[in-house]
C-alpha cells in the first residue's frame, strides 16, 4: 500500500503542477523514421486504443554491458524477468502481467521469433542482440494483430539498426563480476551516394556465472546492407549466435539455498571412489542464424507495401552424464558381465534439435484524409528433428556408433491475414477494428507429444475507440479476442485444448511538455488458459495444464516526470488480480475442489521507478529500482509454494567524453547491480508428491539471483 500510495501521490502533484502549462508534445506520437516502415504494420501509437510502452536505443545505451534483452526490459510496467545463471548473461525469462515467455509473441523487424514448438524465446541464441536493436515496443494484453504465435500477455516488437547516413566504427568492451567479459566491433559505412549502407556487428561475451559452473560462452554477429531513394527501401540482414552454457535450469532445494545459495546439481555424480564429481561437458550447445530480405516500397501519396522473405537455421544439442541410468531408455538388451546381468550403465549422451523456419510476410498500408488501413498477413513453415545419441557407454550393450536412441520428427504452418483500421470521425473521435484469420497445422511424432495431427482455426477480431480530449489528454477504450494452439510440451499431459481469450482495456494518456502518463485497467477472461502448474520436465521447461476458467485483471500507472533540467523520475505499478475459478486438483485418485485460487507465477504488485540525474549534458546518473510482490509456484495456494516477495535496487552511471581528433567520443559506463545486496529468488518450480485434506507439497526448487554485482565498460567512437 506504501507504494500504491506514493506513486498516487507523485501523479497527483505532477498533473497539478502541469495541467496549465503549455503542451510542447501531443499524443500523436513520433514520426515514422526511414526504417520504422517494417514494423508499422504491427506496431501502434498513440492513435490506437492499445496498452503499450516503447523502449529506444538511447534508453538501452546506458545500461548496455552484455546482459540480455529481457534484463534491459526489466523496468516496463508488469514485467519480471529472471536469469538461470543468476546474473543475466545466458539464459533469461520474462514474464509480462504474470504470463511467461511462451506467451509473448516476439517478431523481429515484424519476422516471427519465438519457437514454434515450445513458443519460447531463447534471447541466448542471439547474445548482445540489444547493441543492434533501434527500439522496441511492447504491448501489453492481446495488442494489435501481429505475425507468429498468438498474444496471451504481450507482444514484443523489435526494430533492428536503422541506415546510419554517416560513417562510423564503435569498439566496446566491459568486464565485470563473475569474470564477465563483452567484446563488440560494430561499423556502418554510411549512405554511399546517398543511396547504399553497409553495416555489421560482432560481439562476445564470456562469464562465469553466479551460480556454480552456470558458465556461457557467447558468440553473435549482425550484417546488414540496404539501399533506399525516394520510393524504395530494401534492407537484407543476416545474424545469428553460438551459445555454449554451462547447465543450470535445475535450480536447487530450500536446504541447499539456505546453505549453499550458489549450488549447481547439474553433472554431479559419484565416482568410483565415492566422491561426488561434475562431469565438465554438462552444457548446451547451440547455433542458431537468420536471414531477413525485407522490402518497402511507396507507390503513392496513399499506398506503401511492405514485403519479407525470411529464413532461420537452428541446430545443436545439450549434452548430459547420467548415472545408472536404464538400458530400456536407450533401446539396449542386457548383457552378462561377471555372469551377472547387467541392465543399466553410466552414459554420456547428447539430444539434438535440427531445425529450419522459413516464410514471407507482407502488408499494404492505405492513408487518405480520416482514413488509415493496414492489409496484412504471413505465411510460414517449421520443420524440426528431435534425436538422441549415446556418445559413452559403460556398458554399450550391441549398439554402434551414432545410433539414435530416439529420432523424431515434427512440421508447423502457420498462416495468417489481418486488416487493421483507423477511422477519424472527427478531430475527437476516432474508431479501430482490426480482423485476423489465422490457421495453424501442427504433426508430431515425439516421446513427449505423441502422434499429434491437429489443425487449428481461429478468427480473432478487435475493436476500439479513442477520444482526444485536446493535445494533453486521450482516452480509449478496446476489446480484443485471441485465441492460441497448445505448445509442444502441452501434448506431455495428455490432450491439451487450444485456449482462448477476451481482453479489455480502458486507458488514459497524458502528455504535456514536462509529463507523461500512461494508466490503465484491464480485465482478460480465459477460457481454457493453459496455466503453469509449476512442475517442469527433465530440461528445465515448465508444464502447463488446461484450466476451464479464469482472468487476470489489474490496474496499470506508468509515469515520466521532469522535475527539472536536471532530474527526471519514471515510476511504474501494476496492481492486480489473478485467479483461477473452482480451481479442481486431480490427484492420487482423489478429486478436490480447491476453489477459486491464485494463478502460478502472478505477483499481485509489481512496481518499478527509474531516476535520472544530469548534471551535465555528458554525464548521467541513475538508480533503477524494483518491487516483485510475493507469488506462489503452483496454482494450490500452499505456503510451501510460495515465492517471497523482493525489491532491488541497481545504479548506473555514463560519462561521455567528446574529442575532436581521430576518436569522435569515448563514453564510459557502469553498472551496480543489487546495491544493498539483497537475497532472493526470482523465479522455482514445485513438485506435488502427494495431496490429502493436509496437504502434502513438496517445492523442489529455486533460483537464486546474485547480491551486489558490477560491470563497467567503454566504448570508442570513431
């Protein structure tokens, strides 16, 4: 209540103080820069009665010393990010209004990203990724029509580098805690003849992680070459990563966080000797690449096209030590050693997915007078090989060389049309509408999935309104439905139904010359929401399970205030409500109606501030702070399931030097993460051993995130 108090207090001063003062900034939103036409068709502006909030390059710079993307978004409104490795280099999550990453929908310069099987995002395929994004845009809820998976909590959009018109070379490099190392070459050549840019990126990132042995090795590049006149604007980009990580999903017991908070289980087995070891290969490894061709044109003063060929190559592995592990797993018969039988061996083995995505999408965008339409769509196709290899054998039983103790196969097409419109009745009033057909082909023949042909169908229409009151002040109003096919883990449980939303949000935006406001309430009614259980499989992916009904809803403040020339404060919270209703366990054969109870994952505050002091125009200072309210593991309201709550607090300071020589500028950065230390855990899963009148939960694990920490860099520019 302290918080919701102060934050309430802040807005009503700060409306009070401005509400007389003249507007510099309308709710218009920016212009569309050169670049920003690949993503026009998906993303929106204020104009659009949509709950979002955007996040530029100059923003990120500060803060940008290797950590991945989801850490640099750590500071929107609703969001909770967390990193396996406890220091966010490797693998990292988000969360957006308590849905996790396999329900935001992530396109890159308007391309699918996520996968289209688990629906993750893994942002460690595409290490320092954020030092080749121009913006981002994230829209909470449902959002407007977009390519890919459906929203079920957010959309995020990103924007990759824009044509520089100038020459220019960055070298950076930051070290930091946990012999966390960045090294990043980036270069454009500018506009040749006003018409052709070529430009590139490297970069590699090496840390040691908090957590034991959690180790990444991280290699990325980006290239892209464009050529633009008066009409036409071709980019093709390529990019892509090698990741090399140290295992750390398994997170650790509540015994080993109260003693041993760093403890990795990952690799550890017993010798001959009776001695515990780590098996040193315990790692992921992985190599992922894309290509984008992406294509506008303007025909007229009325009609732009956008047009995308895309392809991505994935392929890698994880590799393991399992101890006595069972012949039948890996399709051994058993031998006699000894003249005793044997039947189970120590292995090493490696489980690889080869995979390829490729597809188009397209947009035609029509602006006349009150008139502004968007025609879009997207068609796209997965193929993925999922296979085992036994790489070591104790006892190999009669198998040879790289047999495949599992070898299967799954295909995905998805395709979709939407039209989008914007109709101003008048200077006041304008309406919104928005249609997306989307059908969904999924076949599998896995271990996990089973034999899966089923095909999807879904309409998901929208609509809304928004009313300018005058250049300060805009209000709006939308409901939007959206409707989403299980994932591949989802078929482990058995026979998952695709689920479907209906979201509403009622906002208001204030913008003046010193203020900015966003604020909102929402309300998003599932139907068969496949909902976190808690539990996660043997690779550290979290299982979710069908519920018939439940909602999320809350209230969104999101608040930008310049204090002076020299201060500004950007606070944010997120209240909110997130139940499941009659909420019936299934379990031990006993069927137990545990009413309406609260939705895994689903802190009911979140809250965040960023204060930024200038004291001059080259050197900046900033504290970024954030609340994570308490949240259970599990969707039984067990205390034994409940994650605490945590406040965090980061400092960051940048200095630029300006030279008039053969360097332009050196800009100097640094980062304190966790100032005062703080302990706890971001993110866990739970197990549910047993259930009776009592209760028997069981939470198997955590994932601790590092105290105090630091990275500081420099950057030459030239």
């Amino acid at each position: 209540m302290k918080i919701i108090f102060t934050v309430v207090s802040i807005l009503c001063f700060a409306i009070t103080t401005n509400a007389q003062q003249q507007a510099t900034d309308s709710l218009e939103g920016n212009k569309v820069v050169l670049d920003e036409v690949f993503v026009s068709a998906i993303r929106v502006t204020k104009a659009t009665p949509v709950t979002f909030s955007n996040l530029t390059k100059e923003q990120i710079k500060p803060r940008n010393l290797g950590q991945d993307i989801p850490i640099l978004m750590n500071f929107l409104p609703s969001v909770v990010t967390t990193s396996d490795a406890g220091a966010g280099v490797g693998y990292t999550g988000i969360r957006v209004r308590g849905s996790d990453a396999t329900r935001v929908n992530v396109t890159i310069n308007g391309i699918p990203y996520n996968d289209s099987e688990s629906h993750g995002t893994f942002w460690v395929n595409m290490p320092d990724f954020a030092s080749s994004t121009e913006s981002l845009q994230l829209q909470r809820g449902v959002g407007s029509s977009t390519n890919g998976a459906g929203a079920f909590g957010a959309s995020l959009n990103v924007l990759t580098d824009a044509v520089s018109q100038d020459a220019y070379a960055q070298i950076s490099s930051s070290i930091g805690s946990f012999k966390t190392l960045r090294n990043t070459l980036k270069f454009s050549t500018g506009l040749l003849n006003d018409q052709i840019e070529i430009s590139g990126r490297l970069s590699q990132i090496n840390s040691d992680g908090y957590i034991d042995r959690a180790t990444s090795d991280l290699e990325s590049y980006f290239l892209q070459a464009a050529y633009k006149d008066d009409n036409t604007l071709i980019k093709a980009i390529l990019f892509g990563g090698h990741e090399v990580t140290y295992q750390s999903w398994n997170g650790i017991d509540a015994a080993t966080l109260r003693d041993d908070r760093t403890f990795n289980f990952s690799g550890i087995y017993t010798d001959e000797n009776g001695a515990t070891q780590f098996y040193d290969r315990e790692e992921d490894n992985y190599k992922q690449n894309h290509a984008q061709l992406l294509w506008n044109e303007t025909l007229n003063e009325n009609w732009k096209t956008n047009l995308a060929l895309h392809y991505t190559k994935g392929r890698g592995y994880f590799e393991q030590f399992k101890e006595d592990d069972d012949f039948n797993t890996y399709g051994f018969t058993p031998i006699n050693v000894d003249e005793e039988e044997v039947n189970s061996t120590d292995v090493i083995r490696r489980r690889w997915l080869d995979n390829d995505f490729y597809g188009t999408v397209f947009s035609a965008n029509y602006r006349k007078e009150k008139v502004d339409l968007i025609l879009g769509g997207g068609w796209n196709k997965y193929n993925g090989d999922h296979f085992g290899e036994v790489i070591w054998a104790r006892y190999a039983s009669t198998s040879n060389i790289r047999d495949r103790y599992y070898d299967d196969n799954s295909t995905k097409t998805d395709f979709n049309i939407f039209s989008k419109l914007n109709y101003n009745l008048n200077d006041h009033w304008s309406l919104f509408g928005d249609l997306q057909y989307r059908t969904v082909g999924y076949q599998a023949n896995g271990d996990k999935t089973g034999i899966v042909d089923d095909t999807f169908n879904f309409f998901n229409p929208k609509a809304g309104i928004t009313f300018d009151l005058n250049l300060n002040n805009n209000f709006y109003f939308s409901y939007a439905v959206a409707n989403r096919e299980p994932n591949r883990n989802d078929y482990e449980s058995g026979d998952p139904k695709p689920e479907k939303l209906n979201d509403f949000e009622l906002g208001w935006r204030y913008v003046s010359n010193t203020l900015q406001l966003n604020t909102n309430v929402y309300y998003m009614g599932y139907k068969d929401q496949l909902v976190l259980t808690g539990d996660i499989d043997d690779v550290g992916d979290y299982l979710r399970a069908n519920v018939p009904e439940s909602y999320r809803m809350g209230l969104e403040l999101d608040l930008a205030v310049k204090i002076n020339n020299k201060l500004t404060v950007r606070p944010n919270i997120a209240v909110s409500r997130n139940k499941i209703n009659d909420f019936i366990l299934d379990r031990d054969n006993l069927i137990t109606n545990l009413g309406d109870t609260n939705i895994a994952f689903s802190p009911s505050v979140i809250a965040g501030n960023i204060l930024t002091f200038k004291p001059k125009e080259n050197l900046q200072f900033s504290i970024f702070s954030k609340y994570v309210g308490e949240q259970y593991l599990s969707n039984t309201d067990t205390e034994a399931s409940k994650l605490n709550d945590y406040f965090t607090n980061d400092l960051n300071a940048m200095y630029e030097i300006q030279l008039n020589s053969f360097f332009k500028s050196i800009v100097f950065s640094a980062l304190v993460n966790n100032i005062f230390n703080e302990k706890y855990e971001s993110n866990g899963y739970t197990y549910l051993n047993s259930w009776d009148e009592v209760s028997s939960f069981e939470v198997q694990g955590y994932y601790p995130q590092a105290g105090t920490n630091f990275l500081v860099g420099a950057t030459l520019n030239f």
